[in-house]
C-alpha cells in the first residue's frame, strides 16, 4: 500500500495527510480558467457587445434617472468596484450625467454598509462622484408593491429602484445552495426586496411536506424546476431591469468573464460558464470524502464554509463519512446562525424553520441534518469545539486525527479494507457532476 501526501486548505496555511493512493479515487478540482488581463477592456467588450439586448448606450438617454443596484460586502468577491466605473463613464457618454446616476446596495437582510464598506465594494473614485443609497428591507416607506407571484410572494422593492427610469443589475454569478446559481435576478430578489418577500420566497427551499427537509429542486446548480428561482425570476420581471453586468470568477478569484446584456439571457450565459470552471466530471461517490473551501478568508466561519458541506456531499455515499477542515477564527458570526443550534430533534428544528425562515436558520439546518444522516468530522480551532458538537459534527484540530477516528468508524462498519475516498481542495468552488 503506497502513501502519497496531500495538502488541505486550513485559515492561512495548510494541513497535510498521507493517504493510500490506491483508494483516493479522485482529486476533484475546479477546471483551469485563464483571467482577464484588462478589467476595464472586457467590461466595455461586454456592455458594447451585449448578449439579448442593445449595447448600454442605446438603453439610455440624457435626463434618464438611472439606478445601478451592487452587491454588499458580504460578496467582495466580485471586486464590483473594478467593473463599476466602466458602466458610469459608458452611461456618462451616452449623456446620463453623474448627478442623474445613483446606487443601492443589495443589503438584502443584511446591515447597511459602513463608509468604508461602500469604499471597499464600489472604489472610491464612484462614492466621490455617485451617490450611494443602502437598502432597508424593513423600510416601509422606501418599498413598493409591484404585484404577487403565482406562488403567492408579495413583491415589495426598495421605491427608489422602482422610481428609476432606467435600472442596471451588477453582480457576480457562482453556484448557489437554494436557488442553484447566485447573480442576475437576485440583486432584485433579496437585494432591493422587503423582508416579507424574502422570507416568502426562501420558504420555498423546503419541501412540501413537513419532516422532509430541504427541497431537492431548490439546490446548486439546479434551475429548471427549482421553484425558489422561478420566483425570484418573476419578482425581477416585474421590474423589468433594462441591462445586467455580471462577473465571473476563476477557481483563484481572478475574473474569468464579464457578461452583460439582458437581466436574464445574459446571466443564464453566465451560469453556463461558472459550470465550464467549476462543474466537474466525478469517477463515482466515496466512502469518504475530505474536504477544505481552500483557506481564508472561506473558512473564517462555519456559515461562510457551509459551501464546503454542500459540494462535498454530492461525492459522497449516502451515510458516508466527511471530514471538513474550517479554521473558524470567527466562529460566533453571524450570530443567527450558530444561535440556531439549539434543537435535539430534527423535525422540531425544520418545524421552526418553517415557522420563522430565515437564511441562517435554513443553513444551519441543513448542517444539522447533514451530520445527523452522515458522520462528520470538522477540523478546526479548539476553543470552537464546544460549538462544533451542538451542531451534531465531531470537533478535531488536526486532520491526522480526523484520518484516525475515520479509520476507527471504517473499522466499526466492516470496511477497513473496502473503503474509496474522495478528496476536494477547493470544495465551495467546485461542483461534482456525474453522467
């Protein structure tokens, strides 16, 4: 039996194990995907060339309010602040002056941004020159019925949106835990949405029928018959935003595309590129699966590493074993989620899920019934342990030690000889796909 080593994304550095190389049956990695050189080049190639709709400049006219919707800092992936003031200068030369532009910040639930946060997310050059309005969902007077989905969510909008003449979504697209992609559609729902339509809407990543949890449609990757996407799409309709500029990101965070156009045709292109980066083909599902989301800043807490449980669960066997590694420096944030751990029995926990939606309650529910149906070892700080075990994981600091009490469970299920591992460095950039 030869030993190979590997190495595992852990906070800012690494954890390392040997493993027999004869039962890894893959390292699944996100596919290579060279970057842009020029950010500011591809942007203009984009809104020039646009997919499903004029070029921006023929969207808008002199004397047209035009709102510009961007993501918060919780998605500072994106680095929306180096596409942003393409998308300005290109509406300034179409005669839309900067006193006529504004932003609003997709906060969704979220806190409003500090100074420094809309420095961060939008650059400095756009908050001297544009001004910048955060999102309140539980605002009333900025929202604005636009009408209900068939499904039944009210569709409330921040009134300046609705106000706009002209309105341009920007954003980032990568897979996503419920409504299968993120970008597009969902800078208006949750982005600018009122809290009772974002709870609405979310609700319907559970299942119809009480005790069955998560709803298999809502899930990464899937779009067609995901019902929590097919309404957000419809809120975004009502809308009816005039152009998109999204992002997407290679496995190293650099930008890989800019697509930009109709608020839906040119996002669904770009959800067919984030799958040529991170959709990738898996021999077959593992005993075993290890897994890291690559290192900080993804594992700077459970709730930001959950990604990581999401993908890894897709090469494993049902009832597997599944060792995470995360760091967890701020394993107390945000507090809605690890607060959430406080139920013995699982149909209790999804009875007030269903009673109370909220993203961090959903997730945390998710994690729950992940360790509950598998057996899960999570790497990380020691002094997070306590925590670790409410949310049903067995706690570890290292990941020699994970390997150790993995081998004991092997043992215990007749498997210490039979056994296939599967292994994930890069887990919340990477989807596992089978034929």
């Amino acid at each position: 039996m030869s030993l190979k080593k590997y190495s595992f994304g852990y906070g800012r550095g690494t954890q390392e194990l040997e493993l027999p190389e004869e039962r890894v049956l893959q390292v699944i990695n996100g596919n290579p995907a060279a970057k842009i050189e020029d950010v500011k080049a591809a942007t203009l190639e984009a809104i020039r060339n646009p997919i499903g709709s004029a070029p921006l400049r023929e969207q808008v006219k002199k004397g047209d309010k035009v709102g510009i919707i961007v993501s918060d800092i919780t998605r500072s992936w994106i680095r929306t602040g180096e596409f942003l003031p393409v998308i300005i200068n290109e509406l300034n030369s179409a005669g839309v002056a900067d006193e006529d532009i504004f932003i609003v910040v997709a906060q969704g639930t979220h806190r409003a941004h500090t100074l420094e946060e809309d420095i961060a997310v939008c650059s400095k050059e756009v908050v001297d020159r544009i001004k910048i309005y955060a999102h309140t969902s539980t605002d009333k007077e900025n929202l604005v019925y636009l009408g209900t989905t068939k499904r039944g969510t009210p569709a409330y909008v921040d009134k300046r949106i609705v106000d706009a003449d002209k309105v341009i979504l920007t954003g980032g697209i990568t897979v996503h835990l419920m409504a299968g992609f993120g970008g597009g559609r969902k800078s208006v729902m949750p982005g600018v949405s009122s809290f009772e339509t974002i709870q609405k809407n979310h609700a319907l990543a559970l299942a119809d029928v009480v005790g069955e949890g998560a709803s298999k449609a809502c899930a990464s990757t899937k779009l067609d018959g995901n019902r929590l996407n097919e309404d957000m799409c419809e809120v975004a309709a009502m809308l009816n935003p005039c152009f998109l500029v999204n992002a997407v990101m290679n496995a190293d965070g650099d930008f890989f595309k800019i697509v930009a156009g109709h608020w839906y045709d040119a996002w669904l292109e770009g959800t067919k590129d984030v799958m040529k980066i991170q959709g990738v083909k898996v021999k077959e599902k593992a005993d075993i699966v290890i897994a890291t989301p690559g290192g900080f800043p993804k594992d700077i807490n459970m709730y930001q590493g959950s990604k990581t449980y999401d993908t890894a669960s897709m090469a494993m066997k049902q009832g597997g074993i599944m060792i995470a590694l995360l760091e967890c420096p701020d394993i107390m944030e945000p507090p809605a989620f690890v607060e959430s751990f406080r139920f013995d029995d699982m149909l209790e926990f999804e009875k007030a899920v269903r009673a109370e939606f909220t993203i961090p309650f959903f997730i945390a529910f998710t994690v729950a019934a992940l360790a509950k149906n598998n057996t899960v070892y999570l790497v990380t700080r020691k002094e997070n342990f306590d925590i670790v075990r409410k949310t049903g994981q067995i706690p570890v600091e290292t990941l020699a030690e994970a390997w150790q009490l993995a081998q004991e469970e092997l043992k215990k299920r007749g498997l210490s000889d039979n056994y296939t591992i599967n292994l994930m460095p890069h887990a919340a950039n990477t989807v596992p796909m089978f034929d």
